[in-house]
C-alpha cells in the first residue's frame, strides 16, 4: 500500500507512488514555469500547480495500477498523500479558494523595502525572497477592493494541499522557522490582518482527508489522509536521508544548493542556518539560485545559433560540456543572473564569463556554466569547514543527479564523495518518509529517512590543480565585479507588483 507523494519545482510538477519499502512504483511529471519580466518580475501561474497536480497525479495512479495488474496484484491502495513543494514562493486566494493573481516565485526579489521593515522586527535579516516581505508587499500595492477578497496567503504545497483536503495550514518544520516565514507578532506589526495567514501545522501530521472532488480527479476514494510536508529542500534532506552530521545534500534544479547537516548552527549570516528537519540537527545552507536556470539559458541561446532542435537541450549543453577539459580553457561562468541568496545575500549580483579569447568554443562555454555551479557550491562549503563543521559526503537530488559529469565535476571541486540515491527526486521520499511517520510506519523521521533512501552511484574525488586554480579566478571575479553589479543594478530600478 503505497504514498502518493506530490512536489512542485520550478520547472515542473512531479506526482509519484513510493512503496513502504522505497520503491519507485510510478512517477508522471507536468511542466511548469516561471514568468520572468523587467524590474526583477519572477512569477508563476498558481492555478497552474493545481491542474498539473491532479493531471500528474492520475497519471502516477495509472500508471501504478496498470503495473499492479500485470504483476497479478488484486488492486492498488493509496494510505496516505503528502506535498512538498519550492518555497518561498507567495500567492494570494480568495474565499472560494482561486488565486488573485500570479504567485511571486522563490526568485522575486522586488519587496526590499518591506524586508528591511519585516528584519527590523525580527530582529535578524530577512531576506525579500521571504514570506512576509512579499505579503506586505502584496497587500501595499492592492487597492481596498482586492484586499478584501484576499482569504488566505499560501506557498505552493500547502495551496496543493488546501485544494486537496479543504484545510488550511502553514509549514512550520520547527519554531525556529517563524521570523522566516510569520509569525502573530510581526504580522500585526507591520499592519497585515493576521486571519489572512493560515495556521502553522509541524511536518508528518495528518492534517486533513482527500475531498470527494478531488478524489473523483486522481481516481481515488475519498477520505485518504492528507500528511503535511515540507518545503522542497526539506523533503530533499529527508529523502537522501541527509540525517547524520557531515552528510550533506545537494538539490538541483532551477536553483541549487547545498545542505549540511551540523550539530550548531553557522555563527554568522553567509550561510542560511535553519533547524534541520531531525530534531537536535541544524542544516547550513548556500548556492546558486540560477543554477539549472542558467544550464538552460545558454542551451537556448545555443540553440538561437543552430537549426537543430536537439542542441537546444540542458543535455545537449552537458554533452558539448564533455569536449572541454576540466578548466574549460580557462573560461570561468559565474551563475549568477538572478541576484543571489546565501552566501552572497546579494540581490545585485549578476552573470559573467571571466577570461573570454578568440579561441574558445561552444564546448568551453558549456563546460565553465556546468563547473559554475559546484563553484557555487564549494562558496558554502568552504564557509563551513573554516569554522570547523564537518563536511563529509554529498548525496545529490535532482537535475545533477542525472548526469555523471555534473556528479563528478562537484566530486572533484569539493573534494568529497557525492553519492546518488535510487530515487533521484529525493523530495519524493521525502514526502514518503513523512507518510510513514504520520501513519505510525515509523517512530520517527530519520528511521523512516533510513528505511526508505537506497544508494545507487558513488562517485569518488580526484584531486585537481586546475580546479583549484580555476577556482581562485571565479572568487577574485566575484570580488572584481561586487561595484559594477551594484551599479548596474542601481541603473535598472524596480517595478510595481499587485494582484488582479
């Protein structure tokens, strides 16, 4: 009797059934996509999460039923539904639970003003990206009219999950989490009505059952209990069970970032330092917001050069990356086309190639945007093993899991094992393991986390001087280049936001 897990990305929507044994008995995917406009515009179709969850998700059920069938099996029976999802992403719903406009994407970085109003009262640093900034935000640039019908602000699992069940909840993974995302007191602080914002529910919590309408669309029965989740990187955590001190995981996607699993949070603000989801742990994290977005960028700007549809494929960039050599000729990408998070905490910040000749091709090209992101990466990492955090070992989830060369490139430049689970969308067992906890499978989350995530690669470090000197290069480029990102970002200005 399997989960039906569901998250949301960037880029698409996965729906899977995950025995209780870690097996992958289905998985259907939908596209999705972020509307990048001027003035530093990152929105996405809400409604769009919605029609792919139930689209992906009776295609999931299908598809497992169909391979039940065949094996013999009487029938297929889903216990429990879990959602995670990419956050901090916002969207505004009214009373008969539609959005009232676009959601603002983790990528929006347009509420500077309201952060630095929402980080007063935290008392800490409060990035725009994050939850109440938007909200404020929101709520400001939205006529009486519009305010009045808003009835609850959700990020984009728990809008899957009130659609699903009726029921409204906020992710809290622990308390800690509040000055990131709400609380009463900040709320009320700076204005907002604090019954627009939905009650904090703790992961692995059966919050609600499967509606009749929406079990009508999976193909279900009703009344299957709804498990609370976790925001995407999280579940991730949880689903490479990233769960022991020095283990850290790495989500790829859209944007990508490290997660190290420590026993005491980072000392300072470079590195994201959260509560890990295992009681007692902190996770330390940092990236490339643009990471997989800016594999794909220039696959599309290779393929506006070429009349061959295959070339305009992430695939077919990893493919060209194979014909540089480590080093990549010495070109250098920095990733970062979007501003940055940690450990940045930079929203000027913009891309770059460092040390461009006549002599260098498409393959060079491709090759520095892929060595880009485990760069990235390395930012953190070295971050943490200079305050002495353990760093051991790196299971990674997602778009680089896919790809032997991204697995060995980030082997090599972080001079760690880098291990790929079975199930590669980690968030998907994630979600499981959360089903097994709430329904008493497990007696908790990191029993659930070992019981379900299998290894399937390992690839081992080789040491290089050429990454090392490369390396060098992309951190004096990013210093270099701090005051002509600052200006240029000046120069640009921002745009208005609202809702419709």
């Amino acid at each position: 009797m399997p989960y039906l897990c569901f998250d949301i990305g960037s880029s698409s929507l996965k729906a899977a059934l995950v025995s209780e044994k870690g097996d992958l008995l289905s998985i259907s995917r939908r596209p999705l996509g972020i509307i990048h406009g001027p003035n530093g515009i990152h929105e996405s179709d809400a409604s769009a999460w919605i029609e792919a969850a139930f689209d992906a998700g009776e295609e999931a059920i299908a598809l497992a039923k169909s391979a039940s069938s065949m094996q013999g099996l009487l029938k297929l029976e889903v216990r429990a539904i879990s959602v995670s999802g990419n956050g901090p992403s916002l969207v505004a719903i009214d009373s008969s639970g539609l959005p009232l406009g676009p959601a603002l994407s983790w990528l929006d970085r347009r509420a500077v003003d309201e952060a630095k109003e929402v980080s007063e009262l935290a008392g800490l640093v409060v990035d725009p990206t994050f939850y109440l900034p938007k909200a404020l935000r929101l709520w400001r640039t939205s006529d009486q009219r519009m305010r009045d019908r808003i009835r609850w602000f959700f990020s984009c699992p728990e809008f899957v999950l009130f659609t699903l069940c009726g029921e409204a909840f906020t992710y809290l993974p622990d308390p800690g989490y509040e000055p990131y995302i709400w609380n009463k007191t900040m709320i009320t602080a700076i204005g907002l009505p604090f019954e627009r914002f939905p009650p904090f529910s703790a992961p692995a919590r059966i919050v609600g059952k499967l509606l009749p309408n929406a079990a009508n669309r999976l193909g279900l029965p009703p009344r299957i209990p709804l498990v609370s989740g976790f925001p995407d990187f999280l579940a991730a955590i949880i689903g490479s069970s990233s769960v022991s001190v020095g283990n850290a995981c790495d989500r790829s996607g859209t944007s990508e970032a490290i997660n190290i699993c420590a026993d005491r949070p980072f000392p300072r603000r470079d590195l994201l330092s959260l509560p890990h989801p295992i009681g007692g742990l902190w996770n330390l994290s940092g990236g490339v917001s643009t990471a997989g977005a800016a594999l794909a960028w220039l696959a599309k700007i290779f393929r506006s050069q070429s009349p061959h549809a295959d070339t305009a494929s992430v695939d077919a960039l990893l493919a060209e990356a194979r014909c540089s050599p480590p080093g990549a000729h010495g070109l250098v990408f920095l990733p970062y086309l979007a501003g940055e998070r940690a450990p940045l905490w930079d929203a000027s910040r913009r891309g770059a190639f460092i040390g461009l000749s006549i002599d260098h091709d498409r393959s060079d090209f491709a090759r520095a945007a892929a060595e880009s992101l485990a760069y990235g990466l390395k930012l953190a990492s070295d971050l943490a093993r200079a305050e002495s955090f353990p760093f051991r070992l790196l299971r990674v989830s997602g778009l680089s899991a896919l790809d032997d060369l991204l697995c060995e490139i980030k082997a090599d430049v972080l001079g760690v094992p880098v291990e790929i689970p079975k199930i590669a969308e980690c968030e998907l067992v994630g979600d499981a393991a959360a089903c097994a906890f709430a329904l008493g499978d497990a007696s908790g989350l990191a029993e659930a986390s070992f019981a379900l995530v299998r290894i399937a690669r390992r690839f081992e470090p080789r040491a290089s001087n050429v990454y090392s000197e490369t390396f060098a290069i992309f951190k004096d480029a990013l210093e270099a280049l701090e005051s002509v990102d600052s200006l240029s970002s000046s120069r640009s200005g921002s745009g208005p936001m609202g809702i419709k």
